[in-house]
C-alpha cells in the first residue's frame, strides 16, 4: 500500500492493540475509528485480538496480591507483536482460519511467558463481550453514526453512536438476518446534535446477521451497516 493511506494504515495499525485495550484517547480513538471504517484489512485484524483483548482488559488488580503486576503497557506490546507476526506471514486463504487460531494459542502463551503473569491470566475472570465495529453509512444528510456490534448467546446488540437524528423523532432500527427478515431491535428518540449513545438489542444471533437500519418515522431509512 502506498500514498497517505497507506502510512496511515501502517502507523494506525500499531495502535490497534491500544484501542481494543481501550488505552488511547478521545481524538486517538476517533482516528482509529475512522480509519477502520474504511480498511478492512484492520478490521480483520481488530477481530482477531479483540478476544485476547477483552481478556487482559477484564483483570482485576486486586487479585494480583501474591503476584508482581506486569506493565501496565504489556498488553498492548503482546498485541502489537501479534499484528507485526501476522503481517509478516503471507498465508494462503484456505489455510488462514488454522493458522489464525494457532497464533491465538501462540498469543496466550506469550503473555504467559512474559513473566510473572501465569497465575494472573488463568484466574476466573468473566469475559466483558467483544466490541465488533462496523461500517456505517449515513443516508440521512446531517445525520453522522458508528457503530459495534456486540455478540451475545441470545442475539447481536447494536451499540449505536451518533449525531444528527431529528430532534423528538422516534426512530426504529431493525437487524436483517441472512434470510432477508427483518428482526425489530428497538427503537430511540433523535436529540438533535448532541451525540446519541444507544444499545439496541436484536434475537438475531451474529452469526445470522448481515445488516442493520435506522429508520425514521416516515420509514425512510436514515442509517444503513452490511456485514
Ligand atoms: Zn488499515
């Protein structure tokens, strides 16, 4: 890859692992974010770390009593490594989903290794759901939107942020299954400008969901994310 997307693709990449750690700040996230939105190439890689992520984020300190506690940016370098790993291996397509979880297994033992930190990560932790973003496309001029997708046992959530939808308008959104139904999840009142934060919940499982809209009251949809 060349040109200025590339370099921003090279230098974003980086902080992948940081950003599914939740350690970068508010205008580091947003670039992040933006750039995911348009290269797939790191969405792929975001999903592959986002469980081991969501794992090394979920440790609670205080059980580290009788443990030293690892740097507190160990887990953002583990990931970091894996995304230098992966890209150094030119994989063939067939052979990717093996390889992939062979290099998830290679990752745990790493953090493992790195000292100190056995005990810690074999400890019963709950795993917090991993956030999976999605590319969004603003139908509605004025109206700006992102959103991830959380994976539970009983259905996809739509984790739905944005700016834009009219103020005191009812809006519905719906998640399509992969048979072309589509599954009401909710729906949330527009506030104007002021950014909307908004967990919309669907029965349909992610493995079954390829979509999702924002419909106004008109049923005009406003927001449209294929995945
Ligand atoms: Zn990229």
């Amino acid at each position: 890859m060349t040109g200025a997307h590339g370099d921003e693709h090279r230098e974003l990449r980086e902080q992948l692992g940081a950003y599914a750690l939740g350690h970068l700040t508010g205008a580091e996230r947003d670039r992040v974010r933006a750039h995911l939105d348009g290269c797939a190439d790191c969405r792929a890689e975001l999903a592959d770390i986002a469980p081991l992520a969501a794992r090394l984020a979920a440790v609670d300190p205080r059980a580290l009593d009788e443990t030293p506690a690892p740097p507190p940016d160990l887990g953002a370098r583990v990931l970091t490594r894996i995304a230098e790993e992966r890209r150094r291996q030119v994989v063939p397509l067939r052979r990717a989903a093996v390889r992939r979880r062979a290099l998830s297994a290679a990752a745990v033992a790493g953090v493992a290794a790195a000292g100190g930190v056995v005990g810690w990560l074999v400890r019963p932790v709950p795993d917090p759901p991993p956030l999976e973003p999605v590319a969004v496309q603003a139908v509605e001029p004025g109206v700006r939107a992102t959103a991830d997708l959380v994976p539970h046992t009983w259905g996809v959530e739509v984790k739905l942020t944005g700016t834009g939808f009219a103020d005191g308008e009812v809006f519905r959104v719906a998640v399509t299954d992969d048979d072309g139904r589509e599954v009401p999840a909710g729906e949330f009142v527009g506030i104007g400008a002021a950014e909307l934060r908004c967990n919309l919940n669907s029965s349909v499982l992610r493995d079954d969901a390829v979509a999702f809209e924002v419909v106004d009251a008109s049923g005009a949809v406003v927001v449209r994310s294929e995945f």
